[in-house]
C-alpha cells in the first residue's frame, strides 16, 4: 500500500515549557514539564480514533455484522462513535452486485509479470445483503463509515448506482464517500490501472465525471479525496481545484502514511519505527492550512507501521502501540480530524497486495507465518475471537484525548520522549512516551493551576518485541470488550508532579483541577 512519509514524532503542541532538571545527564534523566493552561490548540473530535479495513471485507457478510459480537465490542471499547473506513488496494477491484442480473466488469490485470504485481489478481462482488449487513454493524458499534468506491477499473455509471444503495441503507452512519484509493500509484507499472503519462489534471476531470454521476443519483452526497497513497501535494491541489466546483459536497481531504516498509527491507527496523519522521509535522500543517483554506477536515484515512501488512515483531510487537499513541495524538496536536489505521482479516489484507506475503517471508520465528495482518489492530480471524493487538492499545491511550482542546508544547529536550497535553472540562491531561529501550527519565510536572488530584495509567509491554502482555492502566482488553484499568495516585506538592516514565513505556497522567 502505500509509502508515503508523513509522520513525525514530536508533536510539537501543548504549551509545555521544558527544561533539563539538575541531574539532567545522569543514567535516570529528568526533565521539567510546565503546563501552561491558557495557550490552547485545536479540539480533538469525538470520532478522532478510527480504523480502515478493505473493502474486499465486505464479501464475507458475516463479518461486518450486527451478529459478531466480539468484533462489535472491540469496536466499541475503542470509541463509542469512531469511524469505519472501507477501501484499500481492493476497492478497485470490487464491484457491486445490484441485482441478479448485473454482469460483472472486465478483470483488469496489468501487463507483465504477475509475480511482481502487487494489485489483486481478482474480483470481489459486493452486494446488498453485505450493505445491509454493514448498517447493522454501524447501529450496533455506533460508529460511522468512510465508503470507498471503485475508480481504477469501475465507470461513473457503476459508482452511482452503488452509492445510492449505500446512502440509502447507512442512512446518517454515512460519512462521506471517496472515490477510488492512492490514484497518485494508477500510473506506476505495478498498478497500470492508467497510462504512464496520466497525472493530477487528468485525475481531476475524471473524479469530478464520476462525482457528477454519484450526485445525479444521490444530491446529498458527500466526498472526501483524493485519498493519495504518497503526495501531500495532491491533497492540497485537490483542495484547490475541487472544492470550488463541489461547494458543501466535498467535506474532507485525505491521505494516507505508512512509516515503514516492505517488511522483507532489512532497513526496516523497530528502531527506525520509533526514531519518526520530522516530516509529517510539515506535511500535516500544509494539509490542515489547505482544508482550513476551504472549511474542510483534514482525514488520515490509511496507514499503519508498515506498509503490505507489517513487519512481525515490530508491527504486532509492543513497539507498535508506543508508535501508534505518539502518533495520533501528533496528527491531532497538527489539528487533523481523524485517523484511520488499517487491518483485517489475514486473507483479504493478502488479496489486496496480490497475494504476496513478504511479512512472511521475514518471520525468523515461522510460528508467527500464520496471517499476513500483523498490523492490524484488532485481530479477527475465521474461528477465532477476536483480541487486540498491541497497538489497539495506543490508539486506546490516545482515544481518552477525544473530545478534549490540545494545549501547546515545547519539545521535550530528549529526542525519545515526548509529551501531548490537554484539557476537557475540569480534567487535564498528559500523555507521555519514552521510546528508548533503556533510559527513564523522571518528569517534573508544574501543573500551571491547582491540582488536588493526580492519578496515572502506564502504557507497558514486556518488551518492545512482546507480542502479548501489553496492558493500558494495568489491564488488558478481553474480546468481549471488557477493560478495567486502575489509577495510581500520585503524590501532589504546590501544584506539581513528580512521575517515573520507565523506558519504554508510556504514561497518560490525570490532573484534577
């Protein structure tokens, strides 16, 4: 999938002043923290933690459904009312089964070698009954969904008609359609959905075409785009040159960020994972600067640790969720609107990369060469009940900001810490990492205002390998949803704090007003 990097690792916001302490270079480094309540940044949605799935998903009905319990409770444990995004490599090879007698499209297969094409190799049919079967999954997680539809290999006419269905079933559970997924890769030899010589202008007038057919059928359609692989210059441009001809109808930007990747590239490492990337600090405000430029919400509709399924022992490894919490609550410091990481079942995350497997192939220990989805969130296979993966429980960390106004943030003066802050209601809150597998640092926290209370949840692992005993608060989350995490008091003297941030780990710290 795609490759883009876009991340970073400090998220610069939440008025924190910072300073090395007095022991600042000795084995357990400190530093100083000051909260500084009235410099405030964006508010965090309420849906802001998502996730994206293929929408090759929906040929197996039985899966998003009202019916499978433990994937609902799942759902529901991460957010009350997050946002579901459908789409991937494999909207472009779905088509929708209207009727019995709708005849299915041309199978578009690149030319060449097979073996080197990472694109599906085949259809997927998707029909109402699985549309159906979705809205009952959205009621019943109170969820919404981000809807891809096919634009590589499809026509206007056939997007129409499925969108229709699709807004006339989900109802409000729609959020917004996209249509098709990184067009930015459609002219690269591996896709070949269009010639070498397509570009951004040609991809406008075609998006617009298909738009106009969607809205002719369905006129309070909404349209988030382009949904880009790799170029956050195609997000801004898209901005530019769409949202003057759709008005309201266009309501969303989007993107996608992968930190890593293949799996099979020795370069890909645990450490490099946690290192980050300075650059997505300045692709997400030049992003966030165009959606505000249009009074549109700036969506990070896909991406993950590594892209073509993960890396194991990285992607399915405790490392993961200390990424996946700093980077979330990065893009929502930058005033994104919502994140959507990806995953799914092992077979359709396989199909949708045309059946390769390279997180297999660079499985030292082969027991783990079960699945190709050792990135995704929640794991949900055929037989089994579903569980979190460790990096549920970053997102799970980062989810307790929804709702919540950012407060600013200097950087932390250690290159492997970081620190988010903010406040709702009565209640501030202080996310901490530290991404080093061998230093703590002790935090002095000014709270900047009264404090008669301060309690603590520690984000912790085995390991950063460890691919189980990852806990948030002291518990783990069960497949049927069931969580108790326990505070651990902290001791509160004139307004400040003093917490241990073991190495790696991550603390979320409370401070009642």
């Amino acid at each position: 999938m795609n490759r883009r990097k876009f991340l970073s690792r400090s998220a610069a916001w939440t008025s924190i002043t910072l300073g090395y302490a007095r022991h600042a270079f000795s084995q357990n480094k400190e530093v100083v923290l000051t909260l500084r309540a009235s410099e405030s940044g964006r508010s965090v949605p309420v849906n802001f933690t998502g996730l994206s799935y293929e929408l090759a998903q929906l040929a197996e009905p039985s899966f998003f459904n009202e019916r499978h319990n433990d994937l609902v409770a799942m759902f529901r444990r991460l957010s009350p009312s997050g946002i579901l995004r459908v789409g991937g490599n494999s909207s472009e090879f779905c088509w929708f089964r209207a009727s019995a007698e709708t005849v299915a499209p041309k199978l578009h297969v690149p030319a060449g070698n097979l073996s080197n094409n990472w694109m599906p190799h085949r259809l997927f049919e998707i029909t109402p009954t699985a549309i159906d079967a979705l809205a009952g999954f959205l009621r019943a997680t109170g969820w919404t969904a981000i809807y891809g539809l096919n634009f590589g290999n499809s026509s206007p006419e056939r997007a129409a008609v499925e969108a229709a269905y699709v807004r006339q079933t989900l109802g409000d559970r729609l959020a917004f359609f996209q249509i098709g997924n990184e067009p930015d890769f459609y002219h690269k030899a591996n896709n070949g959905t269009r010639p070498t010589s397509w570009g951004f202008s040609d991809y406008v007038r075609e998006w617009l075409g298909f738009a106009d057919a969607i809205l002719q059928r369905v006129p309070d359609a909404r349209f988030g785009g382009p949904d880009t692989g790799a170029s956050s210059d195609w997000v801004v441009r898209f901005g530019e040159g769409v949202a003057p001809k759709l008005g309201k109808r266009l309501v969303a930007l989007t993107g996608h960020y992968y930190v890593e990747g293949p799996p099979n590239d020795p370069r890909v490492t645990t450490q490099r994972l946690l290192a980050g990337d300075p650059s997505v600090v300045t692709s997400t405000e030049a992003i966030v600067h165009a959606a505000d430029q249009h009074d549109l919400v700036y969506h990070m509709t896909e991406g993950n640790s590594c892209y073509r399924g993960g890396k194991p022992g990285m992607s399915n490894a405790f490392a993961s969720a200390l990424w996946a919490g700093d980077y979330l609550l990065t893009l929502a410091s930058l005033g994104c609107g919502g994140v959507n990481l990806h995953g799914g079942q092992s077979h359709f995350l396989s199909a949708s990369l045309g059946d390769h497997n390279p997180g297999l192939r660079s499985a030292g220990d082969h027991r783990q060469a079960v699945s190709n989805g050792f990135y995704t969130p929640i794991r949900s296979e055929p037989g089994e009940v579903s569980f979190a993966q460790p990096i549920y429980y970053g997102m799970l960390l980062a989810q307790q900001f929804a709702g919540a106004t950012m407060l600013k943030v200097d950087p932390l003066p250690l290159a492997e810490v970081t620190a988010y802050a903010g406040v709702r209601d009565d209640r501030r809150l202080v996310a901490l990492f530290n991404k080093s597998a061998s230093t703590d640092v002790t935090v002095m926290l000014r709270a900047g205002g009264a404090v008669s209370h301060a309690s603590t949840w520690k984000l912790s692992g085995p390991a950063l390998d460890a691919t189980s005993g990852v806990t948030l608060g002291g518990s783990s989350v069960s497949s049927d949803g069931g969580w108790q995490p326990r505070a651990n008091p902290l001791p509160v003297s004139r307004n400040e704090v003093r917490v241990r941030l073991a190495a790696a780990s991550g603390l979320l710290v409370f401070l009642e007003g």
